[in-house]
C-alpha cells in the first residue's frame, strides 16, 4: 500500500461513518431499535413501488 491507498481506506471510512450516522438518525426519529425492524419497513415500500422507488435506490448506489 502506498500513501494514496491509505488515503483511499481514510475516505471510505469516513463515508460508512456518515452512512452510519444517517442510519442511526432515522432508526432513532422512528424509534426503530434493529435492523430487521427497518426491513419490515422498507419492504411494503418495495413491495407497492412503481417502480420510481428503486430506481431511485439504483441511482444512489451507481
């Protein structure tokens, strides 16, 4: 590894530490406690999409 490989970990550290945060911030609003709590919610969205939603979703992770 070199200087800008290290560089590359500290940044995408510092993305999944956001990430994280913005996680915790909606479980913490919607007084969701667990992970599988947040994926009864998330899949009726899915389920009753038009399709809008994942495209959406799809955008974000590209």
């Amino acid at each position: 590894m070199n200087k800008t490989d290290v560089g590359d970990i500290a940044d995408g550290l510092k993305l999944i530490e956001d990430g994280v945060e913005k996680i915790q911030n909606v479980m913490r609003e919607h007084k969701i406690k667990s992970l599988s709590e947040i994926a009864s919610e998330l899949i009726p969205f899915f389920k009753k999409d038009d399709d809008s939603l994942t495209e959406s979703i799809i955008s974000r992770l590209e």
